[in-house]
C-alpha cells in the first residue's frame, strides 16, 4: 500500500513538473515571438535607418538609397510601414508560370509594390495605377530611378466604367473615390473588367473602399486571374458586402486567406468606437484552384 501511494505520489509528480515545463516553454516562446522579429527572406531596414526616418519631417520630398537606385517619398511612416509589409514580409510574392507575368497594380501609390514585383520578375509587364496626383508623382519618380523598363505608371482610378470619377486626394495612403463628396477633384478613371479579358498572373486591388462595387463588375472575368489580392476596407454594419465578394472568389474558383490589415476596433460589441475610418481592414490572398 505504501509503495502505490509513493508510486502515485511519483506519477502525479512528475505529470505536474511535464505541464510546468510544457507552460513555461510557451510562455517563454511567446516572450521570444514579440521580441525577436519575424524570420523573412525580404530585406530589412536598418535599426539605423528606422531611427532616421522616425525623425524626418512629414512632407518634404526626400529619399533613401537602396539597391543602387533611390526610394522617394513624402512621408516617412507612411514609407516605414509599406516597406515592411511589401519588401521585408513579401506580402505579395507569387509564383508565376512564366518569367514576364502580366501584372495589374491598381493603387500603387508611390510604387514601392511596382518595385518588389520588378525585382521578383525583371521580365514582368506592370501595369501601375495611382489617381492621386502627388503619389503618382512619387510612382512615376521612382519608376524611372530604379529603371522599372517593365512598369507602366497610369494617372487613372481603377472603377466600374470608364471616363472620371470624383475623388478624394489626401497625398498619401487614404485617397479614395468619393462619389458626390465634398473637397474632391474630377480623375480620370478606367473600367478594370475590360482589363480582364485577357490572361493576368497577378491583380492587386487596394483603393481604399471602393473594392465591392468594383469586384461586383469584375466578376464574370475573374476566371482569367491566377491570383488575386484585395485589401478590404468596409464596415461591421456592411458585413454582407464582405460575404458577398468570398462568395464571388469561390464561385470563380479562388480558395482564399484572410489576414488583419489592420485591428481599428477596440470593443466590437460597442458600437460607434472605431478610430478610423473603416471598422474593417482585411488582406484577402485568393488563388487560383480551378
């Protein structure tokens, strides 16, 4: 009897040191994953360079070197984030069948995306579309300082018809179309389903809002788009509207990922909290299967 209870003793011992152990692994590996950055094949900037961006002014034109050509820009933290999520994350790497993919680029901003797909296939045609006036500047400067002979800048919005659209220019990442809005400006803007008839290896959709309407025009041409990357801007309240696109892209034979771009809601059972203008900001990576 004495020899069960010490051999349970034992037993029960020793379970509780392996999920101590078990525990502190994860926590220490969760204290490893905030403070270590994240392993990725794309290049990195500096500590030192961060620290000299964080300082810059917001607004004058300036530029870092890298790669033997210049990156211009206006907007230090604007440049900071989209160069982590663009050259070091790799968030748009893709494997084409053929080394001169044709690639659609609409809301290219200042070209940083152009740039990372003309590295990752020097043979690609870019086709790169930037309405806002002061980032299609920064494109077009950084298209021809880094040589980017396959990138096509265009000073059009990518919509529903082709013609204009009234829009709204901040200079930076949050110009958008704003259909009968205030402080805007007439843009000339194309029809991207009539881009879609033809075979496209990469579309990437990122404009800021106006991505439901135009999906809703693209879809019965989908069919010609290996892979697809849209950047969701909507509200809880429109929620439909999300399903609605998921359904499209697996109607049109697309599996799908869903990452957070962005958390701008701190209590989504309060309403009325979010300290942006788009409750929900979603990366949906949709590929090809049939």
């Amino acid at each position: 009897m004495q020899r069960y209870i010490y051999r349970s003793y034992y037993m029960a011992n020793s379970s509780n040191s392996a999920q101590s152990r078990s525990m502190l692994g994860q926590i220490l590996g969760g204290v490893r994953k905030k403070l270590m950055p994240k392993r990725t094949d794309g290049d990195r900037l500096s500590f030192w360079m961060v620290k000299y961006l964080k300082h810059l002014p917001q607004g004058p034109l300036q530029h870092i070197n890298w790669k033997g050509g210049k990156i211009w820009f206006t907007k230090s933290w604007e440049l900071m984030h989209s160069f982590d999520e663009i050259i070091t994350q790799e968030i748009y790497r893709f494997k084409s069948s053929t080394d001169a993919p044709l690639i659609l680029d609409c809301g290219a901003n200042i070209g940083l995306s152009a740039l990372y797909f003309q590295r990752l296939y020097p043979k690609a045609r870019i086709m790169a579309f930037e309405p806002d006036t002061h980032n299609f500047g920064l494109l077009t400067k950084n298209v021809q300082d880094n040589q980017l002979t396959g990138t096509e800048p265009i000073r059009e919005a990518v919509w529903t018809h082709t013609g204009s659209i009234t829009f709204t220019s901040t200079g930076g990442q949050g110009s958008h179309i704003q259909e009968g809005g205030t402080n805007t400006v007439s843009v000339p803007c194309r029809r991207l389903a009539d881009l879609l008839q033809q075979p496209v290896d990469f579309l990437k959709i990122d404009i800021e809002g106006a991505e439901y309407p135009v999906i809703l025009d693209c879809a019965p041409y989908l069919h010609n788009v290996r892979c697809l990357f849209l950047e969701y801007h909507g509200q809880i309240g429109k929620s439909h509207e999300l399903t609605h696109m998921l359904d499209i892209l697996q109607q049109s034979g697309f599996e799908y990922y869903i990452k957070e771009a962005a958390d701008n809601v701190a209590h989504p059972f309060v309403p009325g909290e979010c300290g942006s203008e788009y409750e929900q900001q979603l990366n949906i990576f949709a590929r090809r299967i049939s």
